[in-house]
C-alpha cells in the first residue's frame, strides 16, 4: 500500500511539473519552429504550427522554398506581447535563399508574427 501512495505521488508530481512547463511554453519557439518547417520545405510541419485559417497559407509559403536552398541566417525570435490566448513574436536574422549560385534574403525583422494559443499550444496565424 505505502509503494503505491508513492507512486501515485511521484505520478502527479511529474504531471503537475509537465503541466507547468508546457504552460509556460514560450510563443518565440512556435515561430521558430514554423520557419525551420519552411526553410526545410516541411509543408506538414508548417502546417502543424499554424491555426487552421493559415495552413493554406503555410502550405503556399513552404511551396515557396522548393525551387532554392533556404537556410535560417542568425535569426532570433522574442514574444513582445503576449496573454493567455494571443501573441506577437518578432525575429531578427534573415532567411537565405540560394538558386543558381544567387542568393537572395528575406528580412525578418520587417514582420511581427501573430500567434494564438489553441489546445494548449503556441500556433502562428500571420504576421503583420
């Protein structure tokens, strides 16, 4: 009887302590998990970080990257806003992108991304 107190103790302790972190999951991680899917032209990843009203507009902007080599160049994200529902994420850095020896950047500071929390995850729903 005393192991299984134990156990069920030690179960809701780990618990508790995923809950905690997954609740303070930082929104910057969600963008920058949707721009690694993008320049790894990962339409499904896109996808998956993104509300359902911008995955059409995921699955264009990943289409986007399949002619060139895109690589993510110095870039950083920072949550400037955020609540429990909705946030905006600005990155600096740049996105490369390489055809035929050219190479062409994307500036990334020139968006701030809009995010909202759903099912308790971070997901891009556009940029400004």
């Amino acid at each position: 009887m005393k192991k299984l107190t134990c156990f069920v103790l030690i179960s809701c302790l780990v618990v508790i302590i995923l809950a905690g972190c997954a609740a303070k999951a930082d929104p910057a991680d969600a963008v920058m998990g949707y721009l690694t899917a993008l320049v790894g032209q990962d339409a499904d990843g896109a996808v998956a970080l993104s509300c359902a009203d911008w995955e059409e507009q995921a699955k264009l902007e990943t289409d986007s990257f399949l002619s060139v080599q895109a690589t993510l160049n110095n870039v950083q994200c920072k949550t400037v806003v955020s609540n429990d529902a909705s946030a905006e994420v600005s990155c600096s850095g740049m996105i490369d992108m390489t055809y035929n020896d050219e190479v062409r950047s994307i500036d990334l500071s020139l968006r701030t991304y809009a995010l909202q929390k759903q099912a308790g995850e971070w997901l891009v729903c556009g940029y400004k």
